[in-house]
C-alpha cells in the first residue's frame, strides 16, 4: 500500500516537474523569437518582421502594406504582460518611424500580442503591425 502511494506521487511530481520543464522551454524559444523580432523592426527589414505574423491572421502581403513608405528608426518595449495559463504575451511598443518622403520622425505607441502555436512550436503575432500615418 505505501509503495503504491509513493509510485503515485513520484509521477505527480514527474508530471508537474515535465509541465514546468515545457513552460520553461517555449518561454526560452519567446525570448529568442523576440531577439530576432527587435534586430528586424530597428534594421527595418519588413519582410523579416512579417514572417512573424500568424498567417492566418494576415498574409505577407497585406503585412508589408500596412508599413507602407516608410523607414522605422527606433523599437522599444515599454511594457510586457505574460498570461501564464495561456502563454500569450502582450506587449506595449513604442515606435520611432518617419516616411521615406519625408524627414519628419513619427512616434507610435501601441499594443501587439503574441501566442504560442503547439503545433508548430512557435510565437507568432496575432495581430499585424498597425498602419503607420
């Protein structure tokens, strides 16, 4: 009977410790996803930026023409809300940007979510950019 009692919670803690090591893993494969989301948005490579995109959401296309003309000059986060229970992050960005017609520098504020895809095991934006006026 005690043996019995000890295997169950052995694999409770088996399974509690493999949920946290899954957590930990796909909050590591956030934090690179975002590196290379920064390095695109400050080096305006737009086509990198929209592969980040959900493409159910919004094709490439439409993704690139939401930016329009323009050059962003600078990206910063401003806040970060994590929802542990469904591993979707929400972030507050600020955005530096001027038209290539112009030298005018523009800033943005606004908000973009990102949500975690089991299947394919990776972040994606679950919305697009906003349209930049």
């Amino acid at each position: 009977m005690i043996k019995r009692m000890l295997i169950a919670v052995v694999c409770c803690c088996l399974l509690i410790g493999c949920a946290s090591f899954s957590k930990k893993a796909k909050m590591k494969k956030y934090g690179l996803t975002m590196d290379s989301y920064e390095t695109a948005m400050r080096t305006s490579e737009l086509n990198a930026v929209c592969r980040f995109v959900d493409p159910s959401v919004m094709s490439r296309e439409d993704c690139l023409n939401r930016f329009g003309k323009i050059k962003l000059v600078d990206y910063k986060l401003m806040d970060i809300q994590v929802d542990d229970e469904s591993l979707d992050v929400t972030q507050e960005v600020k955005v530096s940007y001027h038209f290539l017609s112009g030298v005018r520098i523009k800033d943005l504020t606004y908000e973009q979510t990102w949500h975690y895809l089991e299947d394919s095991e990776k972040w994606v934006l679950t919305d697009g950019p906003p349209q930049f006026k």
